[in-house]
C-alpha cells in the first residue's frame, strides 16, 4: 500500500470519528403537524438545550439522517480518492 493511501485511510478514518462524536441536534414539536428545529452541533455527551418562552425543554435528540447522509458523504469522497491512487493493472 502506497504512502497517499495510508494517508487517506487515517484521514477518512480521524473524519469519521469526528463527524460522530461532534453530532447535529434537534428538537421536535408535536402538534397539528410534527416539525423540527435544528439546533446546530455539540458534542455527543453535552447536548444542547432549548429554551422556548421560558420553558426549557431537555429532550433534543440527534439528527441521525444528517450524521448517516455526512458518513455517506466522506465514504464517496473518500472512496474516490483510494481507488484514483490505484495503479492501473498492466498487460
């Protein structure tokens, strides 16, 4: 395996652990329609916390369709990068 492959393999591997543990949050309301507010990003084990008309409300949960669409992201991105420094089969 050549040096820019290890290369690209550490770093795919350092984003993903940092696209998991520094996660989006959100809130949801129930009501006559169910609606999301993103809340921005926090790390996993400090969440953030919402406040509406002075009721704080603690149960944010992860927005877990953004952290899978992120992880689907940098795996393409980063499987194009691996397979462009593949050395072509010579016949």
């Amino acid at each position: 395996m050549k040096t820019i492959q290890k290369i690209i393999i550490l770093i795919y591997g350092l984003l993903v652990a940092f696209v998991s543990i520094y996660v989006p949050w959100i809130v949801e309301f129930s009501g006559e329609s169910i609606r999301f507010i993103s809340l921005g990003f926090s790390f996993i084990w400090q969440p953030l916390l919402f406040e509406r008309n002075s009721v704080s409300r603690p149960f944010v949960t992860v927005d877990i369709k953004r952290v899978i669409l992120e992880l689907i992201a940098i795996t393409a991105v980063f499987a194009i990068l691996f397979v462009l420094t593949l050395k072509p089969k010579k016949e």
